[in-house]
C-alpha cells in the first residue's frame, strides 16, 4: 500500500509500557474484536452481562437495524455531533513504523467515512486509536492482547485497541502478511466505530437482550457488516491510487485467516457454525468484496441478508 508519512491522524495515543492494569484474571469479553488465535471472544456474552456499550432499552422490531442504516446514510435520521480531527505529522518493522503506518490509515479511513456523512447530512465523530500491550484498561473493562484488536463502544470511551503482537500473529501464525492485511484489521474495528455512530451497536445489544437465541445470528451479522465497511474504505483507497498489486489478496487473506471456522480449526476444535460469532472465511472475504466491488454503504446491509 503507497503511504505518505507526512499525513497521519493524531488521533493515535502510544500506550505501550504502561504498568499492567489490574483486573481479573482472564480479564472481560469485548464486543467488535476482529479475532485472535485460540481465542474467540464471543459477542454474546457481553450482550447479556455486562455491556460495553451502556444504555438499557428493548429492540424495536426486525426491521430497526435496516432502518437505521437506511435512513443516516440516505440523509435521514438524527445527527451525530463531533468535532473535526486534529493531524500531525507522521513517522513509520519496528513499532515506530506501526504507529506511523495505522496513523495514516486511520486518517484515510475516517476521511472516507466523514465523506460519507457528510453526503447524507450528517456529521462524524472521529474514533481514537490506542496502541498498547499485554493488557489495557478501557470504559469496557480490562482489554488484553490475547483477545485480539477490539473496539469499545461505552459512551466515555468510543476507541480502537490494537496490541501490535497481533499483526506479527496475523502474519506468521495465521498466515496473512503484508501491510494491506493490517490495514484491513483497523478498517474493520473502524466500521465498529461507524455503527456505533449509527445506533447499530445499541440496537444489536437491545435485540440480543430481548431474544437471546438470535444473539450469535445478531453478532455475525454485525461484524459481517464490519467487513463490508472494510471494503468501502478499500474501494476509495482504489480511487484515490493508494493500491498496490497483491493489496486486495491480502486483505482478502486476512480476512479468512479470522473466520471463526479457521480459529476453530487451528484451535483443534470441531467446526461448529451455530457457535459462530464473526462469520466463516468465506462470509468475511465475501462481505469485504462486497464493499469493495460497490463503494456504496447501502450494499452493506448485513441485517437485511437472507444469505450471508
């Protein structure tokens, strides 16, 4: 992927060496994690204890969640307040580099969402992302490395966390390199960020609460969609000529190598898609080509899908 050091988001807080947080031995299951060897941290769980997220209320039908991606990316729909981003010059296979690289990207992906927003008459609230290791505390609790990039959706939170060792498991221990490949990751908790903007989170959450047999269902449908929203970023990545050969195979790698039927394979496991949380391989690079064969939100519409 071409990028440009000079131009990257300082919306980026290098938490690396921090004092480990306390907090309980295995620590919290966090919704939004793109996933992790050995360890798939299920979405349901946190629907139905304690929520990231916050906010109580019930579901409001099967078609809320259509309708709420409807109406804020066509114009409709109430806006989201925010403020605009602040940049600063960048840096750049040492950490430095990761920093300086995921600053760029989150930079250029929140930009293609603030277009977007700004098309439907809205207005984007930029996400931060905190780049730490082992473990991290967050308004959803104590996040740790083994559990993958996630994202936090409490109100006093609202960030992606990303313990770099992933993209280094990404890579060797699954199988996917290549900057694209890490790039596809923070994409992906990025598009967490967008449906927390559009109610899709707390909707996802109320649903889950009121009919807990079609959380998983809910979970897969909402990170399927997460990957679609990958491939819109992807599609203007495209467009703006920041593509190399090879860039699309290896987010399309990546996004197999974190079906939840490869971990579950790799963990020695039994292949069980009622267990599924994320989708399978072919349901994750599926939806991510999606998005990037139309460049439009509206094919991301997951919830509406009768085949995922």
């Amino acid at each position: 992927m071409k990028w440009d050091r000079s131009h990257r988001s300082g919306n980026v807080d290098d938490r690396r060496g921090e004092a480990r947080p306390r907090g309980r031995a295995g620590g919290i299951p966090l919704g939004g994690k793109i996933g992790g060897p050995g360890a798939l941290v299920i979405l349901v769980i946190v629907l139905l204890t304690r929520s990231c997220g916050g906010g109580e209320g019930g579901g409001s039908g099967a078609g809320a969640l259509d309708d709420i991606l409807n109406q804020v990316l066509t114009g409709g729909g109430q806006a989201v307040s925010g403020s605009p981003p602040p940049d600063s010059p960048g840096v750049g296979a040492d950490v430095d580099e990761f920093e300086a690289f995921m600053g760029f990207v989150l930079d250029n992906v929140e930009g293609v969402w603030q277009q977007h927003f700004d098309e439907a008459g809205q207005t984007y609230t930029r996400t931060r992302l905190q780049v730490y290791t082992e473990a991290v505390e967050t308004g959803c609790g104590l996040g740790q490395a083994q559990a993958g990039p996630f994202y936090c959706p409490a109100p006093n939170d609202n960030q992606v966390y990303i313990d770099p060792t992933f993209m280094q498991q990404l890579s060797v221990e699954l199988g996917a390199p290549g900057d694209f490949a890490q790039a596809y990751v923070l994409a992906h908790e990025v598009g967490h960020h967008v449906q927390n903007l559009l109610g899709v989170d707390d909707e996802v959450r109320a649903q889950s609460a009121s009919d807990a047999s079609r959380a998983n269902d809910l979970s897969v449908r909402q990170e399927l969609q997460a990957d679609c929203f990958a491939g819109i970023w992807a599609y203007a990545a495209y467009e703006q000529a920041l593509l190399e050969p090879g860039d699309i195979d290896e987010a399309l790698q990546a996004a197999s190598a974190v079906g939840d039927d490869t971990l579950q394979g790799q963990a020695g496991l039994d292949i069980n898609p009622e267990s599924f949380t994320h989708g399978s391989a072919e349901q994750r690079k599926r939806w991510f080509d999606t998005g990037f064969q139309s460049g439009d939100p509206q094919s991301c519409d997951t919830f509406a899908a009768t085949d995922l």
